[in-house]
C-alpha cells in the first residue's frame, strides 16, 4: 500500500490572507537586510549630514516595524478564529455558485494547455476549489483526451463524498495531467450527461477550443451545443472556467461564445483567466 502524503486543508480566505502577509514579509525583509551597518558619511562630511540621515534611517525603521506588527496581529485574529478540531473542508464562499453537491469536473488536458503553463493553473485552481469544499459534497473527475483510442478517462466512474482520503485520490490524479492531443470536448460532455444520473453540476475547465478526438479539425461548436441541449434533459447546470490569455483577449471568437453560450443556456457561471 502507497504511502499518503498529509495534506494541511484550510479555507482559500485564509490562504489569500496568509500569502497576502508573507509577501509583505518577506517585503519587510528585503528592505531591511539583515547584518548590513549603516552607510556614514565620509569624516569631511558635516555633523549636520550624518545627524539628518540617522534621523530619516530611524524613521523608516519605526514605519516598517508597525507595518509589520499590523501584519503579525492579522495572523493571529485569523489562527484565533478557526474553530478548534477543525478538519476537512469547509463551506465558504468561494464566488461560485452551483446547483447542488453532486459535481462532475471535466479537465481539458489537450496540447494547447501547454502554453501559459495552463495545466499548472488549473492544477492548482483545482486544489483550492477542492479543499474549499465541504465532505458532504460528490466529486468526480474526468480528463479529456486520454490516448489516441480514449477521447477521455474517468477518475472513479462514479461520484465520491469529498473526505480527506478521496481527496487525495483526485489530487493524485491530477498530478499525472500532462498536456497531449486533441480536444474532444463533445465526447467528454456527451459521456458526463449519459452517464451520471445523479449530477447537479459540471465544471469544464478548458482553453476552449474543441476538436474532433485525435484531431486537430475544429469541431462544430454550435452543434455541440445543439447535442448538449438535446442530451441534458436533467438540466445538470454547465459552468465553465476559460484558461488562458486568449479566452479573455478576444470575447467575438468562437471559443468565447461557445464557453459562453454552454454556461447560459444551462444557468451556469463562466469564468475566463
């Protein structure tokens, strides 16, 4: 049996708050360097001189000093408000808004994520999302495209409650994501809303440009749409996450109005970055 790596889970409002202080920090420690003496002034320099640029050291000293006990105080209102024993996800507001706690993530893992470094933003984006989640919550995920004769590949085939042991099985998962082929978006779409019957969400996290499996032909994107609709009879809600510059640089593309378009229709959120 492999050995597990621990995972410290905490709520991604702490953690804006956490790195927002150590980089102010380390900003602190840049600043101020450690060990280095104080320039004086050559002996033919005036009293006056060297008494003004003491005086100005001293204060930018005291500024840099409050600022970071201001810093060091937030740390600890945050530590104090966690509640004691806490483990495991949370319920917090995390700006995205679903329908209900059965939740299928679709990640594109064609060539194109390759630029930008797009697979370690939505590596990244998801470990968040996940650990910000509740463990009442179902998750499953799929990755699409898988190998030349699988346009996609399941995580479990079904949907697991979001503890801290499958958590680290959907992180694991997403480690071995690795930029490859075509972008078989209808494929991977089509399956989700086949197959889970259970489903009150999709995430489709793409750079939004789908082809045909094992191709680089452009699909038709208004006809995924078409099929989508004909095939969502649950009315699972489709939220879609656009990644990369060029989902937001151009919103009259078709890769825009289709993500665009694949949210609204099913009362999902789109959002690009």
């Amino acid at each position: 049996m492999r050995k597990r790596r621990q995972i410290e889970l905490f709520s991604i409002s702490f953690l804006d708050l956490l790195s927002g202080a150590l980089g102010a920090v380390i900003i602190l420690y840049v600043a101020i360097p450690k060990n280095k003496p104080v320039e004086i002034p050559k002996k033919d320099a005036s009293q006056e001189v060297i008494a003004q640029s003491l005086k100005e050291s001293n204060k930018e000293m005291a500024r840099l000093k409050a600022q970071l006990a201001e810093v060091t105080e937030k740390l600890a209102m945050v530590e104090s408000s966690k509640p004691k024993g806490e483990t495991g996800g949370k319920n917090v507001d995390i700006g995205f808004k679903f329908k209900g706690k059965e939740i299928l993530f679709i990640i594109d893992t064609s060539y194109s994520m390759i630029e930008e470094d797009r697979m370690g933003q939505v590596k990244a984006g998801m470990k968040m999302l996940i650990t910000s989640l509740a463990p009442d919550y179902k998750l499953e995920v799929i990755r699409y495209p898988f190998t030349d004769r699988a346009p996609f590949k399941t995580l479990w085939g079904v949907a697991r409650e979001n503890t801290s042991i499958n958590q680290m099985d959907i992180f694991d998962f997403i480690y071995t994501l690795r930029p490859f082929g075509g972008t078989p978006t209808r494929d991977a779409l089509l399956f989700a809303l086949k197959n889970y019957n259970e489903l009150s969400d999709i995430v489709l996290l793409t750079d939004g440009a789908p082809t045909f499996h094992n191709s680089n032909k452009k699909d038709d994107v208004y006809d995924i749409l078409r099929a989508v609709r004909e095939e969502n009879g649950k009315k699972v809600q489709i939220n879609c996450i656009g990644v990369g510059s060029e989902m937001t640089k151009d919103k009259t593309s078709d890769r825009y109005k289709f993500l665009s378009a694949l949210a609204n229709e099913s009362g999902g959120f789109f959002v690009g970055f």
